[in-house]
C-alpha cells in the first residue's frame, strides 16, 4: 500500500537521532501505516504577523493533513505522564519515579490549532481558495501509554487521545479524531489538494540556497547549494522564535541564511530591514533583492543617512549638529550619527515589523538602542543577529539585545577543505568542520618587489581568462594593507588584461571585470578566486583576524603573493 506523504521525509539514522523517541514511534506509525492521501508535516513551527490572545508563536509535533477534511494537530508526549488535579499541572514521570513539572500537551495542540488558522490566513492564496472554513482539530498523542480513557478530561475526551495500541491502526484513530472535530463543526470546506500545497507551502517551504556571487567553477558550487544540516537546523528554529543570536566562523553560511531568513519574513508581509556594517556587502545583498516588497536592504549608516535626512526635512532640525553638542570629540560614525538616528526616532513614525542583522560583531553598543528602537514592538518583535567574533576587525565592542544564548553554526560550507585549513589557522573560537569539497592547495608567488609581484598577479589572471576559460568576475586581488592601497592598486592598473576584461576598483564587478579590493572593504562577500596582496607591508604577526578574513573569501582558489620570506611563513603555516 503507498504510504502518507511524510515532510521531512527521514531516514532510520535521522530518526534514531531524535532527542524524542516517542515522537519518532509516532512518525513511524504515521509513516507506515497511513494510506497515500494523508499528509503528515513534523515538527512544525510558525512566528505570526500579530499575535492574538488564542493565536501564538509556536510549534506543533505533528499537522496531519487529509484533502476530504481538513488538518488535525497532534501534540506527542513520551514516557510517563501525570496531571494533579490540585494544582492543575502536568508533570512527567522519569524511571526513578520522580516528577517534573511539562508543558500541558492539550493546550499546546489547542493553540497550535488557532494559530495555524491564523498564519494559513495570513497567505493571499488561502484566502483566494475561500478555506476559511476548514475543518480543524487538536488531539494528543501519548505513545508510551497503554490506555488513553486514563487520561479523558472534560477538555480532551478519550476520541482525541492516541495511545500505545493506537500505533497499530493510527489510521483509525486519525479518521475517529477528524470524525469528533467534523460532528463539531457541523458544514465545512474541504481542504482539498490546493490547500494542503498552500500548507506546505507556508510551512515546508523548500528552497535552494544560491551562491553570494556566480561561480564557472560549477562542480564545486554545486556541492554548495545543498544546505548542511547545520543551516537546516537553524532555519527551522528561526521558524518559530524571535530573538535569536547565531554565530558560525568564516564560510559556515551565516549571510546566506540571514538572507534566507530576511527574504520569508518579507514574503510573510513582515516590513523587514536587512541591515550590516559593510557598505559593500549590503550594495551586493540590495542587489540580490531587488524588487522584492516588504523588505529594505541597507548598511547601518545609510540607514543613519536616510532616517536624519527624513527627520530633518520634517522637523527643520540638524540632528547631526545636535548629536555633536551632546558628544563633542566623538567620532561621527562611531558616536555622532548613529545618536542623531536616534533623536530620529522621536519625529518619524515608520517602523519595521522585523530586524535581521549581519555582520553583528561590527556593531557597536551605540548602534544598537536605535535599532531596537525602529522595531514596531520594542519586546517582541523579530530580531536576528549574525555574527562571526573571529572577524571582528573593527575591534568593535558590547553585546548583543539578546538574552537567550546563541545559535552556533560549525560546519564551513564554502572553500575547499585546503582553504579553509589555511584560514582557520588564524582563528580562535567553536570549532568548525572543514568542508567536505576537495580542491587545489593554496598557492604562492614570490617575487622580490610590488612591481614584480603585480606582473605576476596580471601574468596569472591572464592564463585563467585567456587560456583556463575563467571570467573575469570570479578573480579578486584583495590588498591587506589598505593604507597603502592607493599605490598597490596604480600598480595593478598599469598592467593590461585579455580584453574584454578591465580591472574594476571598489565595486559591485560585473562578468568582464577583475576586482581589485580591500580585505576590509571585501568582509562578508567572497569569490571563486581571490589573490591575497599586499602582505609584505604589514605586520603578519598582529593580524590573525585581517588574514582570517582575507583567506577565507577565497571559495575555490587562493593565491598568496609576496616576497619569499612571506610566502615561506604562510607555507610553514599551512602544512
């Protein structure tokens, strides 16, 4: 007999490692054991646009979704259970007999009911279907129990109470629960097939991670685009909590889920800000949302640009004046201008329903009250933080409005795995996995002097373009001594390229264009190929984070170049 449609469809090793093994008996049964028409979504969360007072954020264990019905939620709880009546708590039951306080399982499925009810009506295309008088259910299921009247309650009869022997035939015990919801409701509309897609949709929505920035060298992005199960998990905790901190080393994809993640609030109606420090990461993330309503990409001192440039023409003020009288001799970026965004807040009115922030380690404990201030609701609504303290190159300093402790991603998924052991040499933090995506070992060029070095660096990128079939747009030649970037980059442009390419400063590059770049200005983008410069210059010893920074950009190849003695100490590095 074809089996229910499972989302996430698990293996046995995926279910064996469930922290919930009565959830897994449950899945299995629902899995094996009912017909093709059923749909069974697990573990499934939500935030809501507007919390109502029976509608919460929340998470149910299992929706059981039927097209001639209607969706039941099933709330599961393993091992032993008790509730006293005096108190009116529920508590579990250990193998030693001990009792500790849980959840109230009938309650959980109740609000999950409402609140499913409500983000479903949330989506234009629920609406358009007229579904807004579906049939719904609660139920619970205790799979370590063997007789479901012991736990009958005047707000859970035994119909809607799954037990051991229900494992057997939980079609049976599905169809009894629809039937008690169904005698309930009187006339209902059938989900149908078009709403169980516009459920899945809602809520098992898949997607395709796609690079930052285009890739030829295609076998190794295409190990890329599969998300790891890192990513999974975090996305999937987003789902369903507001304040979240997540950090991950260089590569571990915390821009690509912080995009991800910006992108389904906006496609859920939140008015979304996607903001970070570095002005050319946020040039490049705009450029990746373009058009996209509900969603505004920025840094956050354009952010600051374009709130005092608003306030002041409402109100005739200078903020910017006024933030200098109250911090005079502070620094304008730092101080200054983040301060007057503030006095911002009390003219203008708009505000975001969610905040995602990249690059958080940047953010200095001043940014950090506007932005919280620019949230619709102060307390709760959304607010993600990425961030990576290893990169923390501004030497910036605080903390982050968020209590609970951090989300941390271990598992690089973007360079090669000698890459990612060069770069990870200067780095200091949670251990995080080399990727499992073989490629060249890193290479060097020695020469005795810039001009030498430059006609190295143009020697090799002409043999990539002209002869290897690279473009143009997959080389950086990132400078690590921005001082004296102005002279690095003469040099460079001096020497020519196989037309139609062109060297390209500072910028978003396009497909025929070399970039030549600062690490600095290059934190938080990447590129298949990136030749590190411009060493010679500084003090290698005191700048773990400045080469972190510069190897780990590098996707698929990187080149050192300098004079041999910095090449031999980068080589004693790497072995």
């Amino acid at each position: 007999m074809p089996m229910a449609t499972m989302i996430p469809d698990l293996s046995e090793a995926q279910l064996n490692d469930l922290p919930s093994q009565a959830e897994a008996k449950v899945y299995r049964a629902l899995r094996d054991k009912l017909p093709q028409e059923y749909v069974v979504f697990f573990q499934v969360g939500w935030i809501l646009r507007r919390e109502e007072e029976q509608a919460k954020d929340g998470e149910i264990d299992f929706l059981v979704c039927h097209p001639d019905h209607g969706y039941l939620c099933i709330e599961v709880k393993g091992g032993g259970v008790g509730f006293d009546a005096t108190i009116g708590e529920w508590f579990s039951v250990d193998r030693y007999q001990q009792k500790h306080p849980t959840n109230n399982p009938i309650s959980q499925a109740l609000k999950a009911k409402y609140s499913i009810r409500s983000k479903l009506n949330e989506h234009p295309r629920w609406r358009d279907l007229s579904l807004g008088n579906v049939l719904r259910g609660h139920a619970v299921f205790f799979p370590d129990a063997g007789d479901a009247n012991a736990f009958s309650r005047p707000d859970m009869p035994a119909e809607l109470i799954g037990s051991a022997r229900d494992l057997q035939q939980p079609k049976r015990w599905i169809d009894s629960a629809f039937a008690y919801w169904g005698s309930d409701a009187g006339s209902f509309t059938p989900i149908g097939r078009r709403g169980i897609d516009v459920v899945r949709e809602v809520f098992a929505s898949s997607f395709i991670v796609a690079p930052l920035m285009s890739s030829r060298l295609a076998d190794q992005e295409a190990r890329r685009l599969v998300l790891t199960k890192d990513q999974m998990r975090v996305l999937d905790f987003l789902r369903s909590h507001r304040r979240v901190a997540v950090s991950g080393g260089a590569g571990t994809g915390k821009t690509v889920l912080a995009l991800e993640k910006a992108r389904r609030l906006a496609s859920e109606r939140f008015k979304t800000l996607l903001t970070c420090y570095n002005r050319q990461l946020a040039d490049h993330l705009s450029s990746l949302c373009s058009g996209m309503s509900n969603l505004d990409v920025m840094s956050f001192h354009q952010l600051c640009h374009r709130q005092v440039e608003r306030a002041n023409r409402a109100s005739g003020r200078d903020l910017v004046a006024e933030a200098k009288v109250t911090y005079p001799a502070k620094d304008l970026y730092d101080v200054q201008l983040p301060n007057a965004f503030a006095y911002s807040l009390e003219i203008l009115p708009d505000r975001y329903d969610a905040i995602v922030c990249d690059e958080g380690q940047d953010f200095r404990e001043e940014f950090w009250v506007p932005l919280e201030l620019l949230l619709s609701d102060y307390e709760r609504s959304p607010l993600y933080v990425f961030y990576d303290d290893n990169q923390n190159i501004y030497a910036r300093a605080g903390t982050f409005p968020i209590r609970d402790e951090p989300f941390t991603l271990t598992t690089n998924c973007r360079n090669t795995a000698p890459i990612h052991v060069a770069a990870y040499k200067h780095y200091k933090g949670v251990p995080v996995s080399p990727p499992d995506i073989e490629g060249d070992d890193v290479q060097f060029d020695a020469s005795p002097g810039r001009d030498a070095q430059a006609a190295k660096i143009s020697a090799r990128i002409v043999d990539l373009v002209a002869r290897q079939g690279v473009a143009a747009g997959d080389i950086t030649v990132l400078i690590a001594d921005a001082l004296r970037k102005t002279d690095y980059y003469a040099t460079l442009r001096r020497l020519p390229l196989p037309k139609p390419a062109t060297w390209f400063e500072e910028g978003i590059r396009s497909n025929n264009t070399a970039l030549i770049d600062t690490v600095q200005r290059f934190k938080g983008l990447e590129s298949p190929i990136v030749i590190l410069w411009g060493l010679d210059t500084i003090d290698l010893a005191r700048s773990e984070e400045l080469l972190y920074v510069g190897m780990s950009r590098a996707k698929s190849l990187l080149v050192v170049v300098g004079t041999a003695a910095t090449c031999a100490t980068f080589q004693r590095e790497v072995q």
